[in-house]
C-alpha cells in the first residue's frame, strides 16, 4: 500500500489589500528555479521545501478572493523582481468561480 499524505494551508485572506499571507519569495532551504530553453520550453523544477512553497502560493491565489489581474513578477529563482532582467509573473485569469473544497 502507498503512503498517504497530507497537505494543509491555513491563512488569512489578504486579497483585498493585494498581498499574500506568506512572503513569496524563497528564504530558507526552499530552492525553485525556472528555466526557458532557446525553443521556448520552461522548465519548474524545485526541491521538496520548494514545490511545498509553490503549492502554498498556489493554494492562496486559487482560495482567496483575489481579483482577476492580479500578478506579481519574480526572478527565475524565486526572488523578488525589480524587473530589470527575465521574470516569471503569476496571476489570477478571470474565468468562472473554482468549485468549493
């Protein structure tokens, strides 16, 4: 039998002053690091720490109440992005409502 495993975010919803409960960045032993090939493929790769961070970001801009265009940019490894060099930028589409969990 495979293990299972548990995934839980709690936070407050911060949508309508535009942040994130958490800080977005990496600062401690997570490691993300996003690549673009010359074809224009990405590559996401992270380590455990890492997806963990991701997937906590993910869980917010997908639960809260965040308005359709809102984004934020940072650098191919997951630090804050002055917009000087390549960045990723996630952001909330405007489509139909996420179904309730």
């Amino acid at each position: 039998m495979n293990p299972q495993h548990d995934f839980v975010h709690r936070f407050e919803d911060h949508s309508e002053t535009g942040e994130l409960s958490i800080e977005t960045d990496v600062a401690g032993a997570e490691q993300i690091q996003v690549e673009v090939s010359e074809g224009g493929k990405i590559w996401l790769s992270a380590n455990r720490a890492g997806w963990l961070h991701l997937a906590r970001i993910c869980a917010e801009l997908g639960l809260a109440a965040y308005e359709p265009g809102y984004h934020f940019h940072k650098t191919f490894d997951f630090k804050e992005s002055d917009g000087s060099g390549p960045e990723i930028t996630l952001g909330v589409l405007d489509a139909p409502a996420a179904p309730t969990v």
